[in-house]
C-alpha cells in the first residue's frame, strides 16, 4: 500500500540528514525502497491519470517540509534538509504529520492563507485532507463528480427512443476520429441492417477501411455473453471484414471480453456502458464542460538562467 504523503515526512528527512543536496528521483527511490513498494504499486496512477501516486505523493511531502522550513529546493528537481530540519530529527518525535508541521511559523501561515482564500475562515484541517495530497483530492472529487454525471447520462440514453441512441454513436464515432463527417457516416450507418450488423464506417478520413458497427442499447444490468459476440463475428466474417466495433449501455460477460480478445484472424473491440459514457465524457458528446481548473506548478527552468 503506497504511503500518505504525510507518512513521508520522516523517512524523507532520515533520507536527507547527511546534509547533502539530492535529486527528488533518488528521494522517490528511497521512499518506496523504505515502505518496500511492488512494482505495481510504483505505477499506480492517479484517477485522472496525470502522474504516478507514488510520485505525487512524494513531491508534496517535500512541498509541505519546505513550507514548515525543514528542507529546502536548492536547485530543480533537487532538495536539501535545513537547520531545522536536522534539529527536529535530533529531537526523534515518533510522529512527524501535517499536526506536527503545525509547530513551525512559516507552515501556520502557509496553511492560514491557503483556507483563508478557500473558505474565508481560519484553518480546519479534515481527516481527508491530513490524509491525502491537495491534488489527489481534486482529482477524486472530478471523479466524483463525473460519475455522478455518467449515471445521469445512462438513465437519458435509455429513457429516449433508440433512433437517438443511432445519432449518439455517430456523434461519438465521429469525435473520435473516424467516418469523416456526421454527415457521410450517417449514410453508411444504418444501410446494412442485416445478418447481425447494424452500420458500417470509414477507419480514417481517407477511407482506407471498413470498421463495421453493432450498436445495443439495452438495460444497464443486462449481461450480454459469448454467443452475441459470435454472431457479431460470423456476419463480419460473412462480409470479409476484419474490423468490427460492438457497443452497448449494458455489459459483458468475461467470456464475451476472452473471446474477443482471441480472435486472430479479425480485430473485435468491446465498448460496454461503463466505457461508452467514459467516452462521452471524454469527447464531449451529450456533456459541456462547467468549469476548468489549472492546478499550477514552479517552472524550474524559468529561474536557472539567473
């Protein structure tokens, strides 16, 4: 399990007291050499992707010490232990925590201005927020949110007729690259209609190849299994085509997903509903985007010149 930030504080300073200038990779190495890290959990990411847990966990311990005066950034992508930072680890507290940090001037005043802006009132640290990086509880909330606007798109999808769910795939298809216009894959989609095909599109822009469409909108708890997956494959087959695209608001079976997948002579891709809205989400399509947030961060390379 990879460490909270705050649970770095100690070892990242123990790291540090030879007093000695380090690059934040070596810092990173210790860290998850320390708490004895697999491989996978050194690339875990986080919910939006950005950058690896690990490391943004890592990089924040040292902003929070830096801020509390215990280390500091002597060059880019370098840190340093301070005075007081040995002086602390000479002290040998046997927990060092944000309620720790709370000790030093300079880490109230940091946290003072940082809640005054937010909420206009003095400092309340939660339980959520001493646990957690500031950036990783952003991204958990956009993926609160998000998911919250997946359910609501899911109940729309299924609530209007299925010609609407004819149009959505297209709109989607077309966001995503292929078919060329809305336009000319709107007159593709639809014209085949037989033998366990619904639509069948252009690759690229260029029309270099056929990608053939099954499109189910069916309820979200519905399981579609293997057999639906063969019938899809044997009309691709009947067609000589070597590409098909099976989308669905419902979900498939683990067999459906292993014989996809084993097909050779055909590339089969599965979109379930879970996928579907992702993509909508992703795209733009049904959805508009309330509000951008930019989580800023030092450009190092700006201050070396001088």
């Amino acid at each position: 399990m990879i460490p909270r930030f705050y649970e770095m504080f100690k070892p990242m300073l123990e790291f540090l007291k030879d007093g000695k200038v380090h690059s934040m990779v070596e810092v990173k190495e210790y860290i998850a050499n320390y708490f004895n890290l697999s491989e996978e959990e050194k690339n875990e990411m986080l919910p939006g992707g950005s950058e690896t847990r690990l490391n943004n966990r890592v990089y924040w311990a040292r902003t929070y010490l830096v801020k509390a005066g215990l280390v500091e950034i002597p060059e880019r992508g370098k840190t340093k232990i301070t005075e007081s930072g040995l002086k602390v680890l000479e002290e040998n507290p046997s927990v060092i925590d944000v309620k720790f940090l709370f000790k030093f001037p300079e880490f109230k005043q940091f946290q003072a201005k940082s809640k005054e802006k937010e909420t206009g009132g003095t400092p309340q640290g939660s339980r959520e927020e001493t646990e957690k990086s500031p950036e990783e509880i952003i991204e958990e909330k956009i993926t609160e949110i998000n998911e919250a606007v997946k359910g609501e798109l899911l109940d729309k999808i299924l609530k209007l007729a299925p010609q609407f769910f004819e149009r959505l795939v297209l709109d989607l298809i077309v966001k995503m690259g292929y078919g060329g216009s809305f336009e000319e894959a709107s007159k593709l989609l639809g014209k085949v209609g037989d033998e366990g095909v619904d639509g069948v599109i252009k690759e690229d822009l260029l029309g270099l190849d056929n990608v053939y469409l099954q499109a189910k909108r069916w309820s979200k708890d519905t399981v579609i299994g293997r057999p639906e997956i063969q019938k899809f494959v044997g009309a691709l087959h009947g067609k000589g085509a070597k590409k098909g695209i099976f989308i669905t608001t419902a979900k498939f079976s683990s067999d459906a997903f292993d014989y996809a997948e084993s097909i050779k002579d055909m590339k089969i891709i599965l979109i379930d509903g879970d996928k579907l809205l992702d993509y909508m989400l992703k795209y733009n399509v049904g959805v508009e985007t309330k509000r951008t947030i930019e989580i800023k961060k030092i450009d190092e390379g700006y201050f070396e010149e001088y």
